[in-house]
C-alpha cells in the first residue's frame, strides 16, 4: 500500500498495559490501518486488543454520555493499564460466546427487517377496501404485529403436568416439580404448601388429583405465614397457635410461575430455565408464519413478507431486482420462486397452504401498483438490493432473513454485522474483530479482505486478533504476542509491517509466516474400509450418496454453506447415533425457545458394522454456569480433593473429599454457596457477576481452607494454570496424564478453576477432545470434529493434529471439517462439497488424496490445496 511516512500522532500509544498477563507493556499502534494481533492461544493478544484498547474506549464513552455508568464501570472493573494516548472510540465485533437470543434473526442484525416492513407497508398490494398498515405491524415482536394466537412466536406452547413434573414418584420435597424456581424461593414455595396444608412427602403421583392441579395451575396468589425449617406438625401447631411467623410468603402456582418469568424475566439463563417446560407446536392460526392475518394479507411481488424473507437473500435480491430498477410488469421467473418454496423449512411451514401465494402457479406479476406506491416500491427494492450486495459480497447470500441468530455459527454472524457496519459509513472509528477468518474457506476470505479494506479507506482503524496467514501478509502493520501462553508471553515481540517479523527468532508465528513450517503427517494412509452414506437429506442436501474412508483422517472442505456441516455434523452424525442406539444430543435443550427439531433422512449403505463409538467433539459449551469448570470437567478435580482429605489436617478433622467440594454446602462459602461471584441484576442490562464480598472469590470458607497440600490450599489449587499444576503435582501419576494431555493440545495456560462460562468454542473444544483422549483406545471409534482450528494459533493447530493423527494410528476414524489448507494438506483423504453455497451447493465436488482434489476441475478448494502442497 501507497503511504505517506507516519507521524507520532498517527498513533495508538499505550503505555504500562499490564491485564491478564500482559507484562507492563508499551506499544505504538497506527491509526488508520489494518492492524493484525498474532501470536500462540493465551499469549495474551485479546488481552492487548480486547481487554486493554477496546475496554478503554468503550470506558471513556460510557463515561462520555451517563455519569451513571461510571458505577457500572467500577464493578466490571476497568483496564489495568497507565495510559493511553490517540484512541478513537471503538466497535467490537467479537465472536459471540453461549448463543444469542433467539429473537434475533438475520433480518434484525442487518436491519434489513425494516426496510422489507416499510416496502411492505407503503408499496405492498392491499386486498380491496384493507386500510394501509404501518411498517411496525409486519413485525412479530410489537404487539400490533404479532399473531394474536402465538403472541408472534410461531409456536404455541403448552405447560403441563408431565412438563412440570418429569418424575412424579418423588415428592414436592425431593423437587417433584422440577418447574419451581430454584434455591431460596423453591423453598419458599414449598414452605407455603406446608402452611396451606398440602402433603409435600408423598409422592407426586399419589397426590389427589385437585391438589396437583391447585398446585400447578391455580390463579390464585394467597399470602400466608411461613416457618421455615419447621416440620409440617410443628407448622400446623404453630399456625394453630398463631405465632409470629419467620415472615409473610405469596404463593405462585408452578405454571404461572413459567408464563410468568418467560415474558417477563430480563436473566436469558431464567428464560432458558423455564423454557424446558414448555412443549411447542406450530402455530395454527398463522402457519408459524408469527404475524396477524391482515399483515399476512399484504404481498409485494406476489408474496407474503414471511415468504419473501423465508427466501435466501440471493433469491430475494432476484425477486425485487425488477422494482428497483423500474420494471414493474415483468413476470418474475417462476423457477425462482419455486425454488424459494423447496427451500422452506417444511416442518415449520407444512400448513402453508392457507395462503394464496403457495402452491405452482406459473407466471407472477408485480401488480399495477399506483404511482406513488412505485415510487415508495423503487427506492426501497433499490435500497434493499444495494445492501444485500454487501452481504454477498461477504459471502453471505445463501441465508434468509429469518433465520434466527442461534442457528448461524460465530463467524456468519459476525460477518452480518461487519457488512452491516460497512453500510453504516462511520469514520473515525476503530474496529476490533476477533478472528474474522474462522469458518471461512480461501475463497470466502477474499471478500472479507475487501470488506476489511473498504472499513478502512473509509477512514476506520481496523484492529483484528486472528491466527489466519492471509490475514497477517495482507496487514499494514503486525503486533506479534508472545513468545508463549500465560505466563510465559504477555510481551510484544513484534511492532510493525509483516514483513519485519522475520528477523524475530523467538516468534512462534514466524515460522509459519515465512514457510519455514515442515508438515505435521505427509505419508498417506490407506483406508481400512469405507463407511457409505445414502440417500441423505438435510438442509441442502437432497438425496446425496457419500463415503468415508475408515481408520483414517478425513478432511471435509467447501465454501461456507456448501453443506460441510450439514453432512458431517448433523447427517453422518444422526445416522451413526441411530445405528448405535444413541440419543444425538438434543440440540434445544437449552435453547430459548423450543425450536422445531429438524431430521435427516438417508440411511448407512455399509460400513457401519467397524464402527462402535461416535464422538462428536463440537464446540458447544462445557457447561453454562461457573460452576462446571475445566477441573471438574475433566474429572481432575475428583482426584485432587482425593489427595486433600488424605492430608494429615483433613484426617483429623474427618473432613472427606466432599468437604473440598464447592457443589456441596459442607465446606463452600455460604454466602455465594461455592460460586465466588454473586451476579448484580442490572435493569436493562445483562446481569454482572462480582466477586463475593465473603470469600472473595475463594468459593470456600475460612476453615476449609486452613487445610494444605504441599503448601497450598484447595483455591490456589484451582487458580493454577494448567502448567503449574503440571509441574505442583509431577508426582500425582492419576493427575500427571490428563493435566500433560490438556498440555499437550496447547491448553497449558487455563486455569484449573476458569469457569465454563469463559471458555471460547474451541477451547470448549479441546478440552473435550483431552477429555477423550484420556481414554484407553480401542481402534473403533468414529470422531468428528467440526472446524477444530478455529481460535488456534499455526503452532497450536500442529500439536492438535498430532493428537488426532496419534488417534488414526491407534486405529480410529477421523472426519473433520475444516478451512486450513495446512491441515488438509495432512490428511490422507479429502472430501470436496460444493461447489457453491446453500442450493448451488450440497454436493460432491471432488474426493481423494489432497493431490488427487488439488487438481479436481470444479473444486474452489483444488486452487488453495495446490499452493500448500507444492
Ligand atoms: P490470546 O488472545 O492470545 O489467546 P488472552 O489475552 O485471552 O490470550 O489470554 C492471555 C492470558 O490471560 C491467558 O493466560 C489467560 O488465561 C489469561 N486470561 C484471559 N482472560 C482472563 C480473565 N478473564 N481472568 C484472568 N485471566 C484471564
Ligand atoms: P457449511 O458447513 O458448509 O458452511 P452448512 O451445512 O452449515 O454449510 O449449511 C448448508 C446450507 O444449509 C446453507 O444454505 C445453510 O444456510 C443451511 N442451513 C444450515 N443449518 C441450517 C438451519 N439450522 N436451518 C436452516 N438452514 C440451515
Ligand atoms: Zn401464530
Ligand atoms: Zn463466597
């Protein structure tokens, strides 16, 4: 790039940054470039980018416009860093950790969504004699819009006893009524029943039939004095003998309870929790389509606004590409609009045909709208189609509007919100992305590189934590992190443009950088066997045959949306579970909202007979409280608390092992009970968690932590990072192996106690996969990993593949999908879909050895391959 020579005021200038592990560090950062943070996982580039410059910024302008949010600021705590000079206000586009609210859709990120409601309110076609609607009634989220029957969810819900009650053969105490609120208030309620004189030590099932239903579906709300702790006799004596109750409690029957917390609770954890007991169907009354039926009755080019935005927006540009440029009475290719309907999501629209615009027939006019309307239908369309280019652009043109947020992977959405940025010509800015790369093939990065260069010649900064080599040669400027993770890195090795890295002998990532990187695995295997798919159809898949070679490492690549996940994780996955008799995971469970369950369809031709065990190692959370922890998790934490009550000082206490245990009331913290943090409800804001004012984090009380292994106590135990306990407990042979296991996948420096709620998708990741390797290997397992890489500095990619590979040779399959032509470069066999995204993909395009799919004819991969191989 052309560029005049930098002056100190073109700079970022950060002086004594010292958060997490970031060793006092000063550094100087142009404005006004594409600035890439490298280095190996944990050395401390988030902390730089994220927790140093993105914290500040958005610190000064919290300060800026509400003297208020300065106290917010104080509990989440601020920057551990001296000074810094030169920072504009910044945009994060981070990767989302645990899912985001299921209200949200492609639509509302884009805010596309309103500009389709305005095209539908003032240019759509109104049956006779309906008056004009206003944009916000095409909106399932407003009152005005939505579905009266399913109050704009698309689904009704039901909560009922089995819901409620899964195992009627406890009683109310042992927590029969699983939908109660947990804790302090369950006991509560509980308490009141004693009170009103309901039986709560019979089990559920042997309850009269009246007192179920008054317990789970009365109306009523009696006050009532309770007693807590006291035995239903001595309740009834007491409130015989009128005494002064511990306090007046209100009673709040279970299903109430439910509805109740669902509409109104801002906590997305409670909203989850009452979720579960809740059974879902498709709406009647409008088809799942979730808006009233006068909204459904306004079509523009002959759909309705939930058909045009069930389209992939490739199609939609198509449909309104004849209003935005003027031509109003042209036909709109029926092939378009039929294959619009094949793409519908048939379960959740099976009853469709209640509206008039389903069905086949051929030709369909934009209607003779009236001047003015075409006017309001040209400008809009124009606007619409304009932006969608964006999205395309970015790779983005095989979603559809409404498809919701949880569904769509990290990298898709922040790809969405980056194009919507792009469209929304701020400057000044600095934009901070985390891994904009992940889940995208070569081919797609191209248009993110554009995308990122746009940002800036608009005259935005553009700082990006990324692991991707492109990335890093196309940057104006790298700031290498390192050398090693935790303790061991936290100092800049590197400031300035790419090229100067080179001479940076202790950076891990300049071996990579400049080529010098020798391959992981090159000799290929031969398969054992093939394992052959047939007939499989999910999302878009239809009717494809597939096989995988077995006892081997397979690598499934493709553009994004081409159908890797569809066939991998979710087809080969389902049908293997079904030959086993496992349960896939039910992928709802937790979501918000139970969404419809989709199916594959196809069948296992042969092969399955080799294969014993699934594992899908995903990324999906370890856990979603800060109770379940990398310690736990691993099952480590069951050993160390072995070695603590074998102490001397335990012994003598009789303390066992599950008076280290922060689940268990014996030896945690009463007042956080074992959490270390209590969590501050904010209106209008996520909660925040801060740190116990007892324990002060330590989740254990006083006496509990008196007690010492080799000089520490069980909540240091949990503050070491992972290399630290490695070398604390050298002689603990059952700890020595998982703890150089998670070493060795490169997780060394998190912390035995990091909370689940911390960890990135593919942390979460790793640690299940060091979870598993623990185990003794039997040579038939089938593991599949979706994307393992992402998140994964070059160095560390090599020590996970020398993982996997060690899993091959110990006679298992492997099948991972995956974008880093390194990895693919390894694997012995490859296996192309494509060759586009959505409809124009779902098929096989190439598959063989990487040389073989190298120089496979239609391949968008056989380019990227090459240069890697050769
Ligand atoms: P990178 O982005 O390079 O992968 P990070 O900046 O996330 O690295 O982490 C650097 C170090 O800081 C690691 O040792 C990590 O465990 C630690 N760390 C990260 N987040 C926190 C946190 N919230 N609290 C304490 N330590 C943290
Ligand atoms: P890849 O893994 O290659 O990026 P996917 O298998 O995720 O591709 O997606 C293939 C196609 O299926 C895309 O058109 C995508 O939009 C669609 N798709 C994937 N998941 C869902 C879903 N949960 N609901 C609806 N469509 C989906
Ligand atoms: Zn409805
Ligand atoms: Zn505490």
């Amino acid at each position: 790039m052309a560029q005049r020579k930098r002056t100190p005021d073109d700079f970022v200038r950060v002086r004594g940054a010292r958060e997490h592990n970031l060793k006092d560090v000063d550094v100087d950062i142009p404005r006004d470039a594409l600035v890439v943070f490298s280095g190996v996982s944990g050395s401390g580039k988030s902390s730089l980018a994220f927790g140093t410059l993105y914290a500040e910024a958005q610190r000064r302008y919290f300060e800026s416009v509400n003297p208020y949010a300065r106290r917010l600021i104080d509990q989440v705590g601020i920057p551990d860093v001296d000074s810094i000079e030169g920072l504009p206000p910044a945009v994060a586009l981070q990767q989302q950790r645990g899912t985001p609210s299921v209200r949200s859709s492609v639509g509302s990120v884009t805010t596309l969504s309103s500009l389709v409601r305005m095209l539908y309110s003032r240019a759509g076609e109104y049956p006779p004699k309906q008056p004009m609607l206003y944009a916000e009634d095409f909106s399932p989220n407003t009152a005005n819009g939505a579905c009266p029957e399913c109050h704009g969810l698309g689904n009704v819900y039901a909560v009922t006893e089995r819901s409620m009650v899964p195992d009627p053969s406890l009683t109310i105490r042992e927590k029969a009524i699983a939908a109660w609120p947990p804790a302090w208030h369950g006991q509560n309620l509980r308490d009141i029943l004693v009170t009103l004189g309901y039986d709560v030590d019979t089990p559920w099932r042997d309850l009269p039939k009246k007192d179920r239903d008054w317990i789970l579906f009365t109306e009523e709300q009696p006050t009532v004095p309770v007693y807590p702790g006291f035995t239903p006799k001595e309740t009834r004596a007491a409130v015989r003998r009128k005494e002064e109750p511990a306090y007046m409690g209100t009673f709040m029957g279970a299903r109430k309870y439910v509805r109740h917390t669902f509409a109104t609770t801002q906590s997305a954890t409670m909203k989850k929790r009452v979720a579960r007991f809740m059974v879902g169907s498709v709406c009647p009354v409008c088809d799942g389509k979730r808006l009233k039926r006068e909204a459904l009755s306004v079509t523009f080019a002959g759909l309705d606004i939930a058909e045009l935005t069930a389209l992939s927006l490739d199609r939609m540009a198509d449909v309104l590409r004849p209003a935005a440029e003027g031509r109003f009475n042209e036909a709109v290719s029926s092939k378009t609009l039929d294959r619009a309907s094949a793409k519908r999501d048939t379960a959740r629209r099976v009853a469709a045909g209640g509206s008039a615009h389903t069905g086949s027939s051929d030709v369909r006019r934009t209607p003779n709208l009236s001047e003015e309307k075409r006017i309001a239908a040209q400008r809009l369309s124009e606007d619409l189609v304009d932006r969608i280019a964006t999205l395309q652009a970015l790779g983005l043109g095989y979603l559809a509007m409404d498809r919701t947020t949880p569904t769509l992977s990290p990298g898709e959405l922040q790809r969405l919100r980056l194009a919507t940025q792009i469209r929304s010509h701020l400057f000044g800015v600095v934009y901070v992305l985390d891994e904009p790369s992940a889940g995208l093939h070569p081919a797609d990065s191209e248009a993110l590189h554009t995308a990122l260069d746009q940002l800036r010649a608009a005259g935005n900064t553009i700082f990006v934590v990324e692991h991707d080599l492109e990335m890093m040669r196309r940057a104006d400027w790298l700031i290498d992190v390192g050398p090693e993770a935790g303790q061991h890195g936290g100092t800049i090795l590197y400031s300035g443009p790419p090229d100067g890295l080179s001479k940076i002998d202790e950076s891990r990532t300049r071996r990579y950088l400049f080529g010098e990187a020798a391959p992981v695995h090159r000799d290929r295997r031969a398969p054992a066997g093939w394992l052959a798919l047939a007939h499989v159809s999910r999302n878009n898949l239809h009717a494809l045959d597939a096989r995988f070679p077995l006892g081997v490492f397979t690598a499934v690549t493709g553009i994004s949306g081409s159908g890797k996940s569809s066939l991998v994780s979710q087809a080969l996955v389902d049908l293997i579970c079904a030959h086993l008799g496992t349960a896939p995971e039910a992928e709802e469970e937790e979501s918000e909202v139970p969404t419809v369950v989709q199916l594959t369809t196809g069948r296992i031709a042969s092969g399955a007979e080799a294969i014993r065990r699934l594992v899908n190692v995903d990324q999906k959370p370890i856990g979603r409280t800060p109770r379940s922890n990398l310690a736990t998790y691993t099952g480590l934490f069951d050993h160390v608390r072995k070695l603590f009550a074998a102490t001397k000082a335990a012994k003598a206490r009789k303390y066992d092992a599950g008076q280290f245990s922060f689940n268990v009331a014996k030896g945690r913290c009463p007042t956080c009970e074992g959490e270390g943090f209590v969590s501050v409800e904010l209106l209008f804001m996520p909660s925040v968690f801060a740190p116990c004012p007892t324990c002060h984090g330590a989740r254990y009380d006083a006496k509990t932590l008196e007690i010492e292994f080799n000089g520490k106590n069980i909540a240091q135990i949990l503050g070491m990072t992972v290399d630290e306990a490695l070398s604390f407990f050298e002689n603990e042979a059952a700890l020595h192996r998982p703890l150089a296991l998670l070493h060795d996948i490169g997780l060394g420096y998190l912390r035995l106690g990091q909370p689940a709620t911390e960890l990135s998708g593919g942390e979460a990741q790793r640690i299940k996969l060091a979870t598993e390797l623990q185990r003794s290997q039997r040579g038939d397992t089938l593991y599949v990993l979706d994307e393992p890489t992402t998140g994964l500095h070059p160095a560390d990619v090599d020590r996970l593949m020398r993982q996997l590979h060690g899993l091959v040779d110990a006679g298992n399959t492997v099948v991972v999908v995956e974008h880093e032509m390194r990895v693919v470069a390894d694997a012995d066999w490859v296996v192309d879909v494509g060759p586009g995204a959505g409809e124009a993909g779902g098929r096989i395009v190439a598959e063989g050895t990487p040389e073989a799919v190298a120089k496979a004819k239609d391949s968008r991969t056989a380019a990227y391959l090459r240069a890697v191989l050769s």
